[in-house]
C-alpha cells in the first residue's frame, strides 16, 4: 500500500530539516564568537577529559610557580644576610690579626674591643634578621626571635627545615638554621661566644686566649662559607625548576588550546557552507510548499 504523502508531512519535514541546518549553523557562528570548539561538555566527552585534565594541570604549576618565587625570594635574601655576616667576621678576623700584634698599646687593644663589641651586637642583629616578619634563621619557628643580645651563646635557634614543593615528589629545603650559621650552644666555634672571648681577651690583653678564639673563628669562618656555597646551590635548583615549571606551561598551554580552542579558518570555512546549506534549504523549501509559509518563516 502506497503512503500517502501529505502537504502537512512535507511541511514538518521540511521544518524539521530546516531547523537542524540553522542549529549547525548557529554551532558554528557560536565557536566563531567564542573562539572556543568546546563551550559545553557535549560539544566532545572526549575532549573535555583532556581539556580538563591540563586544566587542573596548569593550577598545579600555578601553585608551583608561587612556591618557586617564594623560595628564590628568601634564598636570595639568605644570601644577602650570609654575605653581610660573612663580611663582620672578616673584620673580626682582621682586627684579631691586628691585636695580637706585640706592638698594640692597650688603648688600641680597648679600641679594637670595642669594635668587636660593635661586630658582635650587628651579629646578633643578623641572626635575628626577619623577611616578611618571618625569623629566617629559627627553623620552623619563624613568629619567634632566635636570639637575644645578651645571652645568644648560650641560646639555641630551632632546628627544623621549611620544605617547599615545586612539582610531585619534589621538594627542597629552603632555609638554614640559626645553628647551622652562627653555631649551637654547645659548638666550640659558635660565634657569639668567640666574640665575645674575643672582646674579652683583647680587655685583659690576654693574647693566648685571643689565639684560640681567632683560630676557631677561622673554623666559623669556613663554615659560613660552606653554608653560603650551599644556598647558592639551593638557588640554582630552584631556577632549574622555575625553567622546567615554565616549559611545561608552554606545553600544557598548547595542549589545551589544541583541545579547546577553535581553528579560526576552518571554523569560518565551515561557517560559509552551513550558512549557504541553509540558504539553500529556504530556498528549496519555497518551491515545494507555499511561498507564504517560506516568506513567514524567513
């Protein structure tokens, strides 16, 4: 049995046809006005994963990135403040050498202790150095001072590291201890101690006393050093992972505008046929039904 074709059947699948070419359409003026091919989740399951995989990718390294300014910051910073103490203790090594020279009067012997005392209260200041009023010489007790000026030989910064992760399973220690620097309580070259004996050796012109404590601060001294070489070598790994963070930024940015982003002339090429395809399909619809009916439509 024939079926019988109605104007009303023909009018609804003309519709029909009419409206899926305007929706492709629509679709592609939407990614041309977005820039994007992926502005719903159905636009590509697939897609999407990906598209949100590198997402969560890239927050991770944003994190990582603030870590790793973080870090160079206060390395840098340690740095500087060994640089400065670095430079005290050669002074001190300087004026140790001078006085125990047999020719000093004691007046000069006074003057150098004197200046020793100076050294030794700038140290204190340095051990207590603060940045974003954080101590960075008392470990992992960073809202607490370290050291007081009248008795810091006797006292003992806190020993924990501050770890920083820059990527998973990444981590790097990015300061360095009151006791690692200046020396603990118990280190026979602790610095505040030394200094002090200096002052004192030079007061009571004491000068076998004052040879004991300018051989141990050269052991201080190459201490500090150490520690300095260390911090350098801290800072050149942060940078190394400051320029992998920012390739793999690079890569991961690429990635996701692959799966995100539209490909502009394609995209308007597409565009072109969809919108001719509609024209042409007002255009056949007017010669199979009614003109009224196209006229209205359009």
């Amino acid at each position: 049995m024939a079926l019988r074709v109605t104007p009303g059947m023909m009018q609804a699948q003309l519709m029909r046809n009419i409206n899926h070419n305007l929706t492709r359409m629509q679709g592609q003026q939407n990614e041309l006005s977005t820039g994007r091919k992926l502005n719903k989740p159905s636009d590509d399951p697939v897609g999407i994963t990906y598209s949100l995989r590198y997402r969560s990718e890239l927050a991770m390294n944003e994190q990582y990135d603030k870590n790793v300014a973080q870090a160079k910051s206060l390395l840098e910073h340690t740095d500087t403040v060994l640089g400065q103490l670095n430079d005290l203790v050669q002074r001190a090594q300087e004026l140790s050498i001078q006085a125990l020279n047999d020719t000093n009067p004691q007046t000069a012997l006074d003057a150098i202790a004197t200046e020793i005392g100076q050294i030794y209260e700038q140290s204190v200041t340095l051990g207590n150095d603060q940045m974003n009023g954080k101590y960075i010489f008392n470990g992992q007790m960073t809202d607490k001072q370290p050291y007081d000026k009248d008795t810091a030989a006797s006292q003992d910064s806190d020993t924990g590291a501050i770890n920083m992760r820059f990527a998973a399973g990444v981590t790097v220690p990015v300061n360095i201890t009151g006791g690692e620097v200046f020396g603990t309580s118990a280190d026979g070259d602790n610095l505040f101690k030394l200094l002090k004996d200096i002052q004192t050796s030079l007061e009571a012109n004491d000068k076998k006393s004052l040879q004991n404590a300018y051989d141990l601060l050269n052991t201080r001294f190459d201490s500090i050093t150490n520690i300095r070489s260390e911090i350098g070598a801290r800072a050149n790994r942060v940078e190394l992972i400051d320029t992998r963070l920012q390739d793999l930024n690079i890569n991961l940015t690429g990635l996701q505008s692959k799966a995100e982003d539209a490909d502009m002339a394609e995209t308007i090429m597409k565009f072109n046929q969809e919108q001719a395809v509609y024209q042409a399909s007002l255009s056949t619809g007017a010669n199979i039904i009614q003109k009224t009916l196209i006229d209205y439509l359009r």
